[in-house]
C-alpha cells in the first residue's frame, strides 16, 4: 500500500503537528504535500520528505498564508497522486481540496471544518491576527468569503471517508460538510510525563492569537492575584504582555523538557478557549495535574468533571475566576488523573489509525470490482 500525507502548510508546531509525526511513525516513507514549508519554523519537519506547492514561491507566503485565501485550495488541485493508493489529507482548512483518481483511497482526517470560514468566521473577520497587514486581511476575506465558502463546500465532498478529532468536530463535519466521521482521538505520549508536587502557580500553554482567549485568563489572574506561567508564543504577545500585571509570567517558546517540568511543577492547566481537542489538556493529566477548562469542545472529551477537572460555563473573566477558587475546595486523586489520561496515548493512536486505514483501503478496493 503506497501512502502520502497532505496537511494544509508546514510553518509551525502545535497538535496538528504531533499527529502527523505520529502518522511518519506509521508510514515513514510517505511524502508530506503541503502549500508552503517555513524550514526555520518548522524543525520538527526535518524527517519528511515535504513536496511544497507553486505558493511556496510567492512574497509572504511562508508567513502570511492568509494572503493567499483563493490560491490554496488551487495549490492542493495542483498535485498528482495517481502512483499513490491511500492519501490522508490532515486538515482544517485546504488539503481536503485534492484530487483523487477513483483508485486512490483519499482519507480525511479532519482536525475542523474551515475555522474561518464556518464555526468561528466572525472571530477571524473582526481579528484576523495579521498585524500591520490586519486591515488588508480584511479587506481581502469580505471579498473573498462567498467564493472560499463555496471552494470549501466542493471540497468537502472529495475525501471517501472522514475522521474527526473529537466529538466536537465530528458534530461540525455533519452539521457544515453533511459527511459522517469516526473518532479518533489525537496521540499524546503519555510515557514522557510523570507526577511531582505542585510549586504554587497554574500554567497556561497556547499559541498567543485572538480564539485561544489567554486575555480572558489574564484578566482572570490579574483580579484573583494567583501566580499564572503562560507558555506559547504569537502575534499577540506584546499586547498579553501589556494587559499582564506582576503575578502573571510570559515563559515564550520552550524546549519539551522544560513543558513537562512546568506542567509537573503547577497546581493545574488553564484552557480558557474552546479547543477542537486540546492536546495539553491531556499532556497535563498525564503528570497527574487535573485541568480548568472552558465547558465545550474537546475538553468533553478529554475531562471528567470533578475528578480530573473542572469545567467553568461562560467565557467571562467571573466564571473563570469562581472555578479557580472552587478548585482548592476538591482533592484531587493524581493517581486515577494519569490512569485517564493514558487512554489517549501515541501507542492506542498508531494502532487506531493503522487498522481503520487498512480497513477502509480493503473496502475501497472491494467497491472498486462492482
């Protein structure tokens, strides 16, 4: 069986990024199509061999992508897989867009339905997250809305068969694709994390851009006065430093060693933000540290109430402060925290995604003889 992996572009490090080196264990031969590749930002990508599109020649494209927004989904056409049997598209945005001969087994595995374009389309139009270039970011999604949603909706149909993230996702796939999903849950290796007594602060680790709300935990900490350590970095860095008063601490990019530390050494994660999953949640009860986490998205997930965390109801600063103090009122068991965590492990995530691509590659090709 001759596999690709496609994902929408190769310039950062984050969850999406974990499950395609997870998928290079399966299948370390497989190429990674992609729009662009930043090498400078994306080391992890080291051991691919990486097939970039014709954006990966235009100005700003490896760093600004979103100037772009009509030439992706033509980038991801571009691409021939006629030697290929399966290609699996990792996806919240373009690399669904492929095209597939009816041989080739074209699996989704979809991390959400275009954020910007369904689900969170307002976020993105009033923040688009692009700095001085923000007003042409703008300017540029009004125009070119209808078109991209309409791109979007034809793409949606090409994959054969869809794979959700979460429940969360697989309910946007049906509700935004009208496609059904299975689930399988993003891998986290839980072996790298261990156990130690907390040192007094709650930790925060996130990309720092508009939707994932770090600002609405500042404001929580900055009114509670509790110890908080950020963890992440992004645009969004300089004004999160500015609202941030003394007991609120900006750790930036940090090495994997140093994130297992912070997490053993916290009282619990923060997860402010509505996550399709929410890999640090996991990571995090992997060291036996229970999470506060925004009730919806993945964190239903990944989180059972009152025993590996707690859920706050609405995204203000009140509920989130009311859950943190709520949080020194429960005793938390470390011990069964872990134990729930380890069901997410890397090692369930190969086995998962190996049988079901195996599974729909048989049933792809006993479709194709009738």
């Amino acid at each position: 069986m001759k596999l690709a992996l496609v994902y929408d572009r190769v310039n950062k490090f984050g969850g999406a990024e974990q499950v395609l080196n997870a998928l290079h264990l399966i299948w370390p031969q497989a190429p990674l199509y992609t729009t662009v590749y930043n090498q400078k930002t994306s080391s992890w990508a080291k051991t691919f061999e990486i097939k970039p599109s014709f954006l990966q020649q235009f100005p700003f494209a490896k760093t600004h992508h979103e100037l772009y927004p009509m030439l992706a989904p033509m980038a991801f056409e571009s691409f021939n897989f006629d030697d290929f049997d399966v290609v699996i598209s990792v996806t919240s945005a373009e690399a669904k867009a492929i095209i597939t001969k009816p041989h080739t087994l074209h699996l989704s595995y979809c991390l959400t339905p275009t954020r910007y374009l369904w689900s969170h389309r307002h976020q993105y139009l009033n923040q688009p997250g692009l700095g001085v270039l923000s007003k042409l970011g703008q300017a540029v999604f009004k125009i070119s809305y209808p078109y991209l949603k309409s791109l979007d909706s034809l793409a949606s149909t090409r994959p054969d068969h869809y794979l959700a993230i979460s429940t969360t996702v697989q309910k946007r796939i049906k509700q935004y694709y009208q496609r059904d999903a299975d689930i399988i849950f993003p891998p986290v290796n839980t072996t790298n994390f261990s156990y130690k007594p907390s040192q007094g602060y709650f930790l925060l680790v996130s990309r720092l851009v508009p939707y994932k709300q770090v600002d609405l935990a500042i404001k929580a900490f900055n009114q509670l006065g509790q110890r908080l350590v950020i963890v992440g970095s992004g645009r969004y860095h300089s004004p999160l430093t500015k609202l941030a008063r003394s007991s609120i601490e900006f750790k930036g990019q940090v090495s994997d060693q140093a994130l297992v530390k912070l997490y053993q050494n916290c009282e619990a994660l923060i997860m402010p933000q509505e996550e399709d999953f929410g890999i640090v949640a996991v990571e995090a009860q992997a060291t036996g540290k229970p999470v506060i986490a925004y009730n919806s998205g993945g964190a239903l997930d990944t989180i059972i109430a009152n025993q590996t965390g707690l859920f706050f109801n609405k995204p203000t600063v009140d509920s989130l402060s009311k859950a943190v103090k709520q949080f020194s009122l429960h005793k938390w068991n470390h011990q069964q925290i872990q134990t729930h965590a380890r069901q997410f492990d890397i090692k369930y995530f190969k086995q998962k995604f190996k049988t079901c691509t195996e599974a729909q590659w048989l049933k792809h090709q006993k479709k194709l003889k009738y």
